[in-house]
C-alpha cells in the first residue's frame, strides 16, 4: 500500500500539537489537587520529552504551575554515556531556570558493580532479577520519602510511560522494561512507588505522556525541545539519529545483563563521535561468563552434618567465588580504561563505571571475604561434579 494513501484510521491518529494539548489537559486536571510535583527523570526518550514537555507547558502557562516543582534523576551508575551527557546538560539548564535537581542513587554497597563484584551476587537475570528496585526504584522512592518528611501534603510525581500506540484501546500500565522500546524503571515507578513503605498514601503517579506514539517523542526531542532551548538533539542521535524510530532501542543500564542485545550501545557506537565508546561492548559477554558454574558456589543439597538440606532448590548456584570477583573487577577496569584513554585523546565524555571509591569498596569486600546471607564461602564451585540431592531428599550417587 502506498504509504501516502488516506486510510480509514487516518482520522484517529493524533497530531503531536494534539497529543501536548492531552497532555496539558491531564496536568491541568489531575496537577492541582497536589501542591508538590516530582518528575522522575532517568534521561531516557521518554523521560526526557516529559521533564521537557512539563516545563514547557508551565512556561507558557498552559498548565498552572505547582507550588514546587522538582527533578529527581535517576542515577544507576550505569547510564548509557550519551545519554548521561545529555541529562547533565538538561539538569544544567533545570538549574539555571531555578528548578531543584535532586540525585537519586543507591548507597554505596547497593550499586549494580558493588554489589556483584564486592559481595559477589551474581549477575541480574530474569529470574532473578534484583538490579531494578534496588539501583532504580528504592533510590528514587528515599529521595521522594525524604521530600515527602519535609512537606506537608501529597505529591504528584510524574513519570515517562508510555504505552504508544495502544494507549487508545489498552489503558494498562506495562510493568515490564523491555516493551516497545521502554526506559527501564519507568512502569515500575508508576506502579511500585506510591505503595512503598514511607510513601503509601502521599504520593500519587501520573503518566502525562502515556498516549504519545513513539514518533511523537522523536520529533519533539529532534524539533520542538531543541527550538525551545533544550539540548535534547543529543538524545535522538544516541538513540539512531534519523532512525531512531525504526531501531527504537531500549534503554537502561550500558550492558543490561537481561536484555539479549544492547541495541542501544551497538546504535550508539555506529556514530563516529561515540565510536571510543565500543569497549564496553566487552560488558554482556562478561556479565555471562560470570554466570558459568566454575566462577559460582553452589550448595551441595546436604547440611554440615550431611543431613539433606531443607528447601526445594537443594543445590542451587549461588555467589561469585573470589577470583570471578577479581576477574571481573579487572575485565571492567579494563573496559574503562580503554574507553577513556581514547576519550581524552578526543576531547570526548569519560566513562565512569567504576570510580576510585566503589573500586575500593569492591577490593574492600573481596579481601573481607563478603557472601550474600546463607552462604560462607565453603560451598563447592559450581563445576564440581556432586551427587544429586532431589527436591524430595532422594540421593543418587554420582556414577564413577
Ligand atoms: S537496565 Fe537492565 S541491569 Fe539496569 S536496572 Fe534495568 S533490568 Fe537491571
């Protein structure tokens, strides 16, 4: 079908000027029932079209204004270079308009490369998955339980989600962090947050831009944002540039350990000005070396006095031994230093995957000999060939 023909559906698809004007009507309907609003800003597409989307519509006085209004950026830690560049900017210019910028990271010892390299939990999965509360969600959720100590009254927080397309006829919120080109974080904030403990009744959610279709949030980045002053052009090159719609990666952590590709580094790095950054292409394959069984405890399925252990997963995989730790802190150290030999030779934006501090945190829980609870060290490495320990408790002999 030629692309140009009319077509019966032609008169449902929203323009972008209609999509702002739906978007100022749900802030002006649902903004002033709270005196404070929060956006949770990750520097993602998404996020980044809403926080600038927002400012617009309250500089123009389209939407009133609250009585305050601030920025929480999601910082993991792992943010992919681009993309953290062009927050950094934003947040400048958030700043210089007197706007309160606040950081949202996880502690120390909770940070994604802290945690599996120092106290050696293996790497994200999908069935196990424990990245997204703890360096995204929980972060976010104590800076807003800190506002929220400070404040009286609710807060509506804002969020980039966004179900596109189908916002029409689906009205539910996905979860996941992998649809459609999601932000990881983004659904989980809408959904996690206003019942977390400390928040559960003072904070309400709200996706101004959850119908926007994802060429809408092209061209506002790509056109609009920039027109208005915001440096958002940035964001669209990171994403593909000129097809950024077509290829319309997923963006979360540089080397997401769940996802099956990183289309957003492998887009990223086909821009020359990007191009020093294709080291941490080495990330992936060493978040799944790290999960092999010789670089893992696993638990025998028989307690210290040889009694079968309890539980149904008798002889689970567990925690990095020491050695995969080191291994893993040098592979990383490497990638790092690579990239930012070749930065500073081009004037470019260094990589900070491991700053002097968490690596000596990292060395600091390794030479401690730190394990996850329920583990002591003592267990045999996963390779170990072991008799095996049924979920019922029946042995069978290891045939030799
Ligand atoms: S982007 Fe990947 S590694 Fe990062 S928090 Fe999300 S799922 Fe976890």
């Amino acid at each position: 079908m030629n692309r140009a023909q009319s077509t019966l559906w032609d008169d449902m698809r929203t323009t972008l000027s209609d999509a702002i004007d739906l978007t100022a009507q749900s802030l002006c309907a649902y903004g002033p029932q709270h005196e404070h609003w929060a956006i949770a800003y990750s520097g993602g597409k998404d996020s980044s079209a809403t926080l600038t989307v927002i400012m617009h519509l309250i500089e123009t006085g389209r939407v009133p204004a609250p009585k305050s209004l601030t920025v929480v950026y999601a910082d993991t830690r792992m943010e992919l270079i681009p993309l953290a560049h062009a927050a950094q900017q934003i947040m400048a210019h958030l700043r210089a308009r007197g706007i309160d910028v606040r950081i949202a990271v996880a502690p120390m010892d909770l940070r994604l490369l802290v945690y599996m390299l120092g106290r050696g939990v293996p790497p994200p999965s999908n069935s196990f998955r424990w990245c997204t509360r703890q360096i995204k969600v929980e972060p976010m959720q104590e800076v807003l339980a800190n506002m929220l100590f400070s404040t009286p009254g609710t807060i509506l927080m804002l969020t980039g989600v966004r179900v596109g397309e189908s916002a029409q006829r689906d009205a539910r919120i996905a979860l996941s962090c992998g649809k459609d080109g999601a932000e990881c974080g983004q659904g989980w904030y809408q959904e996690v947050l206003p019942e977390a403990p400390g928040i559960r009744g003072r904070i309400a959610t709200l996706a101004p831009i959850l119908h926007w279709r994802v060429c809408q949030v092209w061209d506002w980045l790509m056109f609009e944002a920039p027109a208005l002053g915001w440096p958002t052009t940035d964001i669209a090159v990171a994403y593909g540039g000129d097809e950024a719609a077509e290829i319309n990666a997923r963006t979360g952590c540089t080397g997401c350990a769940l996802a099956s590709r990183d289309v957003a580094l492998e887009t990223v790095i086909r821009s020359l000005l990007w191009a020093y950054l294709t080291p941490l292409m080495g990330l992936k394959p060493l978040y799944r070396e790290l999960r092999l069984p010789k670089w893992r405890l696993r638990k025998t399925g028989l307690d210290a006095d040889g009694a079968v252990a309890t539980g149904k997963n008798k002889q689970r995989m567990g925690p990095l031994t020491l050695d995969a730790r080191r291994m893993g802190l040098e592979r990383v150290l490497g990638i790092q230093n690579e990239c930012n030999e070749a930065a500073t030779r081009l004037g470019r934006p260094l990589v900070d995957l491991i700053n002097p501090e968490e690596e000596s945190r990292i060395r600091e829980l390794i030479a401690a000999e730190t394990w996850p609870q329920g583990w002591d060290g003592d267990e045999p490495t996963g390779d170990v060939p072991l008799d095996t320990v049924y979920a019922d408790g029946l042995i069978q002999k290891l045939l030799v």
